[in-house]
C-alpha cells in the first residue's frame, strides 16, 4: 500500500511541479524613438531596404578583403579572450545542469557481502563452518518535491543566465572580428602615412639640395638654407615615428590573431584595401534589440523574474521523500527473490513560520529585476546612441573627404607655383616653406579621414550586431 502511495506522490509532484509562482514576462518597452535620427548629418535610412538582412550578415560577406578574412579566420580560432568566452559558456551550461538536475530523485544504491567463520562450538552437526552474509538497498535521500516551482525557478534563472553567457561569447565574437578589422585598417593607413613621409624626405633632400646650390653661389641666404633643412628633419622624424606605429599595429595584429601574422596577408596602404560592404540600419531601431548585448540583458532580466518565483516559493512549504528498498540473504540469488526485502517511506514536511531572511530575500529580488530592467533599458538606449554616432560619421564622411581631396589638390598647385616662383627668383623660400608644409599636414588629414570613413563602416557593423558566425 505504500508503495502505491509513494508512486501517487511521485505523479502528484511531476504534475504541479509545472506551477510557478515567477510573475508573468512580458518585454519592458523600448525607450528609444521608432526610427533613427534624421538631418542634415545622416543619410536618407527612411531608403533602406531593412535591417533584417544587414543584421544576419556573417563577416565574411562584410568584410570582402581576402587578406583581412585570412587574419579573421586565424584570430576566430586562436584569441585567447574569444577562448575564455568560450570556456564561460560550458561553465553556465553545466551550471545549468546541475540546478535541473535537482527536479529529479538521486535514486542511491549501496551493497554489502560478508563471509563470518563459526566455533565448532556454535553451531550443530552437519551445518557449515562459514556463514555468508549478503544485503542491498536501493532507495532515494531527501528528494524535495517542487510544489510551487521553487527549484523549477532556480532552474529557468540558471538557464537565462547560460543564455546570457552565449550572447556574451557571440559579443565578444563580434568585438574580436570588428577589432581585427580596425587594426588592419589602422596598420594600411600608418604605412600609407610612412610613405608619405619617405616620399616628402625625398622631395625635401632634393629642395635642400637645390637652395645648397643656390646658396654655394650667392643666390641664396643662410635663412633659405636652414628652411630648407627645417622640412628635411620634420620629414625624419615622421619616418622614425611611422616606423614604430607600423610595428606596433603589427604587434596588436599577432596578439588578436593568436600568432604571427604573414607578410604577405598585410596591406600595402589604404589603397591597396578592399572596403568593407556599406551597410544601412533599415527602416526600424528595433532592429538593435537583436543585438548580442541587448539579448543578453533581456536574458538577465528574465533570470530576475525567475528568482523573484524561487523568493516567494520559500514562504510555502517544502515536501521531501526519503524512501528506500532494503534485502537480505544468506544467499546471493536470494536478494533477486520478490518479497525479500523492506520498505521503507517517510514523507518530511517543513512549514515555515518566520524566517527574516526569508522576507528579506523576498525584497532583494524584487531591487535586483528593478535593476536588471534599469541596465536592460540603458543598454538599449547606449546601442542607440552608438548607432546613432555611427550614422552622423557615414552622412557626413563621403562630403569631408571628398572636400579634403580638393583641398589637397590646391595645395599641391600652390606648393607647384611656389617653388616655381622661388627658382625663377620672383618670391623667397618662405612661401615654398609654408605651401610644403600645407600640402604634407593636408595630405595626412586625408590619410586620416580615409581611414576614419573605413572604421567607421566597420563600427557601424559591429553597433548594429552584424553576424559574426
């Protein structure tokens, strides 16, 4: 009759242990505008064919360089901070187990055999001399079943927060893609930059030895000359300082990556680079909500809930079982032989009556989803910030470097015309001193805006939770 009872029990449990006293998720909403921003600044996103197919985008048909998708490849399987995410994700996983696995009876079986040799004293003729013992139970310690969901709640806060931790790992992903990318970006423009610089260290020898004529021969004075040297030395510097960034662009390069990353993979300049796919945000922010950052939160945020049932599940009372199958024989086959053995049941209840903590509890994860939903809600409108940022930077960058190649263009005709000037004696070596340096600070602005317009295609990628799978 026990038996039955015990199997009833079980059939109650499983039933309710559906019931939850978690209150009801619904998502919070968003406290951002509808549509991204518009204006002079951006672009015309209203034209935008949508976000869905920007953001499911994987990196291979963003990024479109092969030699960049090369260094990516290496640096996906080999970062070491991409890897720790990684190993994050299996500890919440089996973190996740281990709380389920509390919805289930730990079902113990134990056994024992023994062989006692006997006095000839103790025993009559005709029975043995050694007396064999065997015996096994079978049985389950402490099972609590979940009435009111309290471990079915714990167990729904650790399954958000492995989900958590995988939109972590994907985000992480997606800064290591989008980082790679930047440095080689960054990498190309310092060498274009070094170029630049030997190329000015050319033309300014040449100058230099041009005015030395000059001067040999009393045409020129000792100020041209030492305005001549004056770019010549500015020129030096900038090549020692070029140098060390191209080296240390080239060091971030094999730390992302993992290893050495080959000669032959490296841009020459920014020229040499293929840019990266445009990409436009689409008609909705609600595209941003499929953010890797924004899921997780959203994940943290459904945790909270979970822990608020698992808070109020503690007032109720707790059911456990302790149950256990028991035999005995002098006989091994005997432990196989039905009715030889014990049964065992015993129900525990505990009621509780008061318990401050309990209250408390109660009340700390009632602030914590408060919080979580306040991080939840900022998280969203940082993405909007930064989508924002990213859209004013591509309206506006194609118009500025497009003026700063015009601009560059004067400056080298005015550099021309003043050199030119200089040599037929009709102006000094100060005016082809200040066109020279226009020109060569004008052309590293270029450089700079050129670079500036790539990484921020990059950025906006990267901000808009572009697939990095």
């Amino acid at each position: 009759m026990n038996r039955h009872l015990f199997f009833l029990l079980i059939g109650i449990a499983l039933f309710l242990s559906g019931c939850s006293l978690a209150p009801k998720y619904t998502r919070p909403e968003s406290p951002i505008p509808e549509s991204w921003p518009t204006g002079a600044a951006y672009k015309d996103t209203q034209a935008a064919t949508g976000a869905s197919t920007d953001l499911e985008s994987k990196w291979r048909e963003f990024f479109i360089d092969k030699r960049l998708q090369e260094i990516i490849e290496t640096a996906l399987s080999n970062n070491r901070d991409l890897r720790l995410a990684a190993l994050n994700v299996e500890r919440a996983r089996a973190l996740y187990g281990i709380q389920r696995a509390e919805l289930f009876p730990a079902v113990n079986a134990t056994g024992a055999g023994g062989k006692q040799r006997l006095s000839s004293d103790l025993i009559s003729p005709g029975d043995p001399r050694t007396m064999e013992q065997y015996s096994m139970n079978l049985g389950i310690a402490s099972w609590e079943i979940d009435f009111f969901g309290r471990i079915r709640s714990l167990k729904d806060q650790a399954l958000e927060k492995y989900l958590a931790t995988e939109q972590a790992r994907r985000s992480a992903q997606i800064a290591l893609v989008s980082e790679v990318a930047r440095v080689y970006l960054t990498l190309a423009a310092d060498r274009e930059n070094l170029k630049l610089a030997q190329s000015t260290l050319e033309t300014q020898q040449a100058a230099y030895s041009l005015v030395q004529k000059r001067y040999d021969v009393g045409l020129a004075t000792g100020l041209d000359l030492r305005r001549a040297q004056t770019p010549l030395d500015a020129a030096r510097v900038d090549i020692g300082r070029y140098r060390q960034m191209v080296a240390q662009d080239q060091n971030a390069l094999n730390l992302l990556s993992g290893s050495p990353t080959p000669e032959e993979f490296l841009p020459v300049d920014l020229s040499s680079v293929t840019p990266p796919k445009e990409i436009s945000p689409g008609l909705s922010s609600e595209a941003l909500l499929r953010r890797p950052d924004i899921v997780a939160a959203e994940h943290r945020l459904k945790g909270a809930y979970a822990f608020i049932g698992a808070a109020r599940a503690a007032f109720f009372p707790r059911i456990s079982l302790t149950t256990s199958i028991g035999t005995a024989s002098d006989d091994l086959s005997g432990l196989f032989k039905s009715g030889s053995g014990t049964w065992n049941f015993a129900p525990q209840i505990a009621i509780p009556i008061f318990d401050a903590r309990t209250w408390a509890a109660l009340r700390v994860s009632k602030a914590d989803r408060k919080i979580v939903l306040t991080q939840y809600e900022k998280a969203i409108q940082t993405a909007f910030r930064d989508i924002a940022d990213a859209l004013a930077v591509q309206g506006t960058m194609d118009q500025r470097v497009s003026a700063q190649q015009s601009l560059v263009n004067a400056v080298a005709e005015t550099y021309r015309l003043s050199n030119k000037r200089y040599t037929k004696g009709i102006d000094s070596y100060l005016s082809v001193l200040d066109a020279q340096r226009s020109l060569y600070a004008q052309q590293q602005v270029l450089i700079a805006l050129r670079l500036a317009k790539l990484s921020n295609q990059v950025r906006l990628y990267a901000v808009l939770g572009g697939g990095a799978e």
